[in-house]
C-alpha cells in the first residue's frame, strides 16, 4: 500500500484570507454547477477531505494532525469510498512528483500512473497522507488549498483525538444518559462533517471559505 508521508507540502502558509479576484471568480465559477448538481436527491460531493487530529486541539499553538483524501464512489456508481494519493515521492527530500492526485483506476496494485504528468510511481512510493503540525488558521489555509485542487467538490469530515473537549463533553452526555449503545454507534461514524452543500451556501451567502473552514475546525 502507498505510504504515509510525514512533511508538511509546498505550500506558503499565513496568507490573508480574503480570497483574491482570481480565485473569487474560480469559486463562483463552481457554484452555479455545484448548486444545480445538489439539487438532485442522490447527488453528493464527489471527494472528501478528512482530517484527524491526533492530540486536543488549541485554537492559537499548533495541532498535530493527519489530512486525508477520498473520492466518493457513491457520487458516482454506489459503493464505499477510495483513498486517493498524490504523485509527491513520500520520502522527505526526494522532489520528484507533480502533487496531482492519482485516482484509484491508475491503481494496478503493482504501478500508479500519474494522468498528469506521466510518472510511473511503485504504491509504496507515493503520498497516502499528509502530516501537519499547525495552527488551526494554517489547518484552514491547507484544506483550502487541497479544496481547490479537487475542484470545490468536497466534503470536509473532521474526527478528534478521545482527549479533545467537545469529544470528553459528548461523552459525558453520553454518561449521563446511561448510552452505552450511542457510544458504540457514535464510533462507527464521521464525527463532524461540512458538507458540500453548506459550504456553497454559505458562500453564496457571503462567507469567506478559509474564515469558514477555520471555523468548522474550532467550533
């Protein structure tokens, strides 16, 4: 299987978070699809961002954490999900790779093909995960970023380390109503996610998305 990558991607971090004139415009270029394409009742966003924080969360010192991708085979012909990984080498130092994503139909089991770039990756080579230690604003800053190189068409799922405070306070409830088999539920699911559909509101609405997706993160 691909391996995990423990670096943090190319990516210049602290930016202002208003969104420039150009990616405005890329944004708004989606929406009008996206909006019609989630007026279906069996629509869904075809790929899934999911970070995993390893450790509580601080809203202002660094949060160790893991970022993962999947393409939704439900948005396309039913099943379950596929991981995606990434033409990046997975050994620190080593530059080789366009950072593309590489789908599971490039996935021979013995190769992956890069689509974008033609490179020709063993699975053990490429980037599976990603591991960042940041600040919830540069947690923000990434999704975003990743956000855009899956064209505005996914979900954000967010699950906690057992030591987070909303999960100890979801636990406790749990303990108080004596909910042992909603314990047992709760763990089989995507704790938190923000779906497709409420990010493309709210930025119809006005919201800026990094201010949105940092929000998502600390609530």
């Amino acid at each position: 299987m691909p391996a995990t990558v423990t670096e943090v991607p190319y990516l210049e971090p602290g930016r202002n978070t208003e969104l420039s004139k150009e990616e405005a415009a890329a944004v708004n270029a989606r929406i009008e699809a996206m909006r019609k394409l989630l007026k279906s009742p069996n629509s869904a966003a075809r790929y899934r961002i999911e970070i995993r924080f390893l450790r509580k969360r601080s809203t202002w010192k660094p949060t160790l954490g893991v970022m993962s991708f999947w393409e939704s085979a439900g948005a396309l012909h039913g099943g379950g999900s596929t991981k995606l990984y990434i033409c990046r080498s997975c050994r620190l130092g080593d530059n080789r790779g366009c950072g593309a994503f590489l789908p599971d139909l490039v996935n021979t089991g013995t190769s992956l093909i890069c689509p974008s770039c033609g490179t020709l990756w063993k699975p053990e080579e490429v980037t599976g995960e990603l591991v960042f230690n940041n600040t919830m604003q540069h947690w923000a800053e990434y999704i975003y970023h990743y956000y855009k190189k899956l064209n505005h068409n996914c979900d954000i799922c967010l699950k906690h380390s057992d030591d987070d405070i909303r999960e100890l306070a979801v636990k406790e409830q749990e303990r108080q109503r004596g909910g042992e088999l909603l314990g047992r539920m709760r763990s089989k699911r995507i704790q938190y996610v923000y779906p497709l559909a409420n990010i493309i509101k709210d930025i119809q609405g006005g919201a800026d998305i990094v201010t949105r997706f940092r929000a998502f993160l600390t609530a």
